[in-house]
C-alpha cells in the first residue's frame, strides 16, 4: 500500500490475472507512472487518467512521501501528458533536476569507493543506490537515494573498512574483533564520510533468516 493512500473510491485493475483494488485516482496514476511493463504501464490508461483530473497537491504529496518523484516527472514528460498544471510541470522537473545533480555525485563517489576496494584487492559489489538504478531504468537520477551499499566478503572486511578509510570513510563502531567474533546479529556496518554514508553489507540478511 502507498504511504498516505486513503481508502475512498475503488476501481478495479486487471494486472497478471489478478483483480488488483487502487483507493483512488491520485494513487492509481502515481502507480501507473512507475509501472515499467505490463498492462499497469499502459500509456493511454495513463493519460486518460490525468485528463480526467486528479488532485494534483495530494498526488504531487503522494509521490514525494513514496520518493518516486523524478521516476513520476520523467515518465510524464515523456508521455507528453497535455495536461499538467503549470506548478506541477515545475515542481516535476525541479525534483528530477534536482535529484540528477545529487544521485550523479553519489554515483562519483561510488566510483572512487569501488576504485579504492579495486586497489586494495578487495571484491566488491555495488548493491542498491545507483547501481539498481541504472540496472533498472538506465538513469541515476530515476531513483531516490541516501547511503551506498557495497557488500564485501566477510573474511574482507578488515581490509575494506580500511579501503574505506584511505576514501574518508570511517565508523567508531567498526571492530574487527567483535564483528569476528559473531557474538552480535549485524550483517552490515555504516562507514561515515564527507559525501555521506557507506553501509558495508557482509550478508544480504541476518542469520537466522531461510
């Protein structure tokens, strides 16, 4: 369910054979917006959608409190949706601008991450942050995100907290004793830096999960 959605008017949406219920229309459309394939990412659907007329505060509410605002402006714009309100065509356009400049430098940081694990000997994946986002839209700036996330392996770790230091990341929390021990749960670690946070992952999931 979307943050914020409200259980007012329903309509039916037939999606993979299933009857699929949205509350109402400003958050049918968002969904519609960020649906990438499928009969749910339907262009016509879609745009007969905005020409009916939304609330277009509550859905602009709606798509920042989900953060899909850039994926939402950029699949409007490209479908031409006529229309748009000046203010929301605006605000649109300011998230996805806005978001490019951010996720751009996130991504250069997470070169010079991946370039100093690479010198350190240590392999590294990317997970999450900008390599999902170019995995699963082709653009850094469709997607909303914070820290990175690498995921090292767990024999690595000493040697990657100090790939990450020699970058300016650092975490008072990080003690290779004690994360070698497996005394506690944890299956990643933040490492604080000037750009932001890396969370080191050396499990996708804790332990006692299938």
């Amino acid at each position: 369910r979307l943050h914020g959605a409200q259980p007012m008017k329903r309509s039916k949406i037939k999606m993979n054979s299933a009857s699929f219920k949205t509350p109402d229309a400003e958050s049918e459309l968002l969904l519609r917006c960020c649906a990438v394939s499928g009969p749910f990412a339907e262009s016509a659907a879609m745009l007969a959608l905005a020409a009916r007329g939304v609330d277009w505060h509550r859905f602009l509410a709606l798509a920042n409190r989900n953060s899909v605002t850039p994926m939402v402006g950029a699949r409007l714009r490209a479908e031409r949706a006529a229309n748009l309100p000046p203010h929301v065509a605006r605000a649109l356009g300011l998230s996805y601008e806005a978001n490019a400049l951010r996720s751009n430098h996130r991504a250069r940081c997470a070169l010079e991450i991946a370039d100093s694990f690479a010198a350190s000997g240590v392999p590294a994946i990317a997970i999450k942050g900008p390599a999902l986002a170019i995995a699963a839209y082709g653009d850094v700036a469709m997607r909303v995100f914070g820290d990175l996330d690498f995921m090292v392996r767990f024999e690595d770790l000493p040697r990657a907290a100090k790939a990450l230091e020699r970058v300016g990341y650092s975490s008072p929390a990080y003690r290779a004793d004690v994360v070698a021990s497996g005394f506690f749960p944890d299956v990643s670690l933040d490492f604080s830096g000037p750009d932001g946070v890396v969370d080191l992952h050396w499990r996708l999931s804790l332990g006692y999960f299938p």
